[in-house]
C-alpha cells in the first residue's frame, strides 16, 4: 500500500445536531434506529481503536527505516515499531466506519444537498481550522520530511482537491498541507458517490448500486493492469477505486443491523472481503500475501458483524474512554502527524532528551496529551463557529 501520507423524520435545522449526525448521544444498539442523531457507542469505540492504530504507526514507525530513509524519533523501540507497523490499517478500518455511518445519514436526509450541507459542516469547520495552524507550526519548526510546506497548498487542502487530482488535469505542482488528507479526499469521493446513487434510481437498492459501481470500478482496473495500460491517471482522478471495498463493507454491516438473516447481503460481504484482501496483497503486478494485514481485515469483519448481531460480546467497544476518544478521532487525525511528529523530529534534531527511556516515553506522552488537548480546543472551536455562522444567516435572513 503506498502511504501519501438511511426516508426518516426531518432533523430540524441546527448545526449542534447536524455537526454530530455522524457523532450522535448514548444509545444502545438494536435493530432499529431512530434518528440520525443518536450514537451507536460501537462505533465510536472502533473509531478510538481506528486512530489508535494510526497514531501508533505514526509515532513509532512511518518516520524511521525501513519506511523512511532515516529515523526521526528520538527514541528507538524497536518492538514498539514492528507492532505498530501495520498501524496504517487503521485507515481501512475508518473507512469501514464511513460506510456504515454514511448510510445510516443517507436514509436520514432529505435529499442530496440537506446530505451535502451535513457533510460540509461535519467535515469543513475542523479543517479550515487545523490547515493554517499546520502551515505556520510546520514551516517554523522547518523539519525537512515534511517542511517546507509552499503556500500553494492551502487552498487544495482546504477544498480537498487531491493534488494528484488536480496535477493529472492541470500539470500542476501541487501538495498536501498535510499528508493524512489523502485519506479525506478519497472519503469526499464516496460521500458524493453515495449520495448520488442512494438519491438517484431509487426503485433500486442502495447496496445493490453500490455493488455495482464497486464492480464496475474494479472490473476497470483489472482490464487496465490485464492490457498492461498505466494505472496512475484513475488512481489520481478515482482514488476511490483502490478502496471502495471497505466503505462497501461498512454500508453492508449497517444494512445487517436490520436484518435477521440475508443471504444476498451476506454473499456481498463475502465479496467485498475477498476483493480487500485480493486488494491488500497484490503490489506492483504481484500477489506476494501479507498474514498480517490479512489477519487484520478478518477481525475488522468480524468486529461489526459482532457489533451489529452479537453487541453484548463487544461491551468492551461501550467504554467511556473509547466513546469519547472516538468522539475526537477526526481532530487527533488532522493535526496528530504533521505538528506531533514535527516537534518530536525537532526535538531529536537538536539531540535534546538525553537517550533514557522512561524520560522518551514522558515526551511522548507529553506530545500526546497536547495532541488531545488541540484536539479537543478544535472541535469546540469548530462547534463554535458553526453556531456563529448558523446566527449569522438567521439574522441576514
């Protein structure tokens, strides 16, 4: 894998419920869900365990060989890093989660635009935020594997026009602000993927016209590598196509949830699992199998098929540690790599911890803890801009 680094009741119109339609309150899970508005807790503990494994490979094996060219931590724990190598997983696991949470939004929205709207307020307000102050933090802090960073990137990450994207149409030159974007990019894909097929053709079903776009997608790329043509332009134009499997797979574990026993949706989900771990395997015109991520992708399946028919047996998903770390993931996300491994970098560049382990993983944690604390000071900024702006056109209005 190459790192770049539901018709249902109206919610009335308000940015708190729209913000945290895919955060919703405590809940728990059953076979019919009521409103868009309420939290399945699962779900954010899985989104917990999802950032967790991306910090975890982040902070102790993206930046040091063999991945990268030097290491830049300034501590070497060597087993930290080969359990934590796999960490990009964690990523899929988001994805999964998309799926899931972006039907069950689907089947609570009006129609494509009140969908759009929620999506932007969900995702945006954090974003403009996180995007300048990352700019700033990083060219001050000047760290070469990821400074500096040329003005010239703001505004596609800002939109999230993936630079790959917009390089393939226009010859460009253009960068992330912060690599962990080419994640949300490929996430602003499915949204409007998923939007327009639940809201068009809508005598069929929505899994059935994912199934095919997913298909249809896959059957393409498998007849560019078979005709030995270049790959790159639809992996830059539909990054998408590398992954649609997982949001698929989420979509269908949210459908099971109301379901008692579906052979139709349990042979897709077969599918779905042998395209990922096909997917997951197959690098640069080879199949050389992974156990590891292979292992992985089974448990990721297991866990919501446990989630959505056997809850009691994932209780543990229910704590309020989890749900709450879940609740912030997309904030930790956005800044976690670009301004904590920045100032760790930094702090190895000018050899400022003496080489003691217990005072490395005081740093680190230090690090950490100011990560959750910005993470934390964004999403109520962020809330608190909405609720601004929300005032602001009632008044014009």
């Amino acid at each position: 894998m190459t790192l770049n680094h539901r018709v249902g009741v109206r919610v009335p119109h308000n940015p708190l419920i729209t913000l945290f339609d895919c955060y919703p309150t405590s809940m728990k899970i059953s076979k019919t869900l009521s409103s868009a508005n309420q939290k399945i807790p699962e779900i954010e503990g899985i989104r917990a365990i999802a950032i967790l494994m991306v910090l975890s490979f982040h902070f102790f094996a993206r930046w040091t060989p063999p991945i990268y060219s030097q290491n830049i931590y300034p501590y070497k724990l060597d087993m930290a890093r080969q359990v934590s190598q796999f960490g990009y997983m964690g990523v899929q696991l988001f994805f999964m989660v998309s799926g899931f949470v972006i039907l069950r939004s689907l089947e609570h929205q009006i129609n494509f635009a009140t969908f759009a709207r929620a999506r932007i307020r969900r995702i945006f307000p954090s974003l403009c935020i996180s995007i300048p102050i990352i700019y700033i933090f990083c060219n001050l802090l000047n760290q070469e594997f990821i400074a500096p960073i040329p003005i010239s990137s703001i505004l596609p990450s800002l939109f999230l026009l993936g630079p790959d994207f917009l390089n393939q149409l226009f010859s460009t030159q253009f960068i992330w602000t912060t690599s962990v974007l080419w994640s949300l990019f490929i996430e602003i894909q499915f949204y409007l993927v998923a939007g327009l097929l639940f809201f068009r053709l809508k005598q069929y079903n929505f899994i059935t016209k994912l199934f095919v776009f997913a298909i249809s997608v896959q059957s393409l790329k498998i007849f560019l590598v078979l005709t030995k043509t270049e790959t790159k332009t639809l992996d830059a134009l539909l990054p998408l196509s590398n992954h649609i499997w997982w949001f698929f797979a989420g979509a269908i574990c949210y459908k099971m949830l109301n379901s008692k026993k579906n052979r139709y949706l349990q042979s897709l989900s077969i599918v779905s699992i042998l395209f990922n771990l096909i997917l997951l395997n197959y690098e640069s015109s080879k199949y050389n199998f992974d156990p590891i991520p292979s292992m992985m992708t089974i448990i990721f399946y297991l866990t919501f098929y446990l989630v959505t028919k056997m809850p009691k047996k994932m209780s543990f998903l229910r704590s309020t540690g989890l749900v709450w770390f879940g609740g912030i993931s997309y904030e930790i996300y956005l800044i976690h790599e670009s301004i904590g491994i920045s100032v760790i970098s930094k702090i190895n560049q000018l050899a400022l911890f003496p080489n003691i382990l217990p005072l490395q993983l005081l740093l680190l944690t230090f690090v950490i803890i100011s990560l959750i604390t910005l993470s934390v000071l964004l999403k109520k900024i962020s809330l608190k801009s909405l609720i601004m702006l929300q005032m602001f056109v009632t008044s014009r209005g």
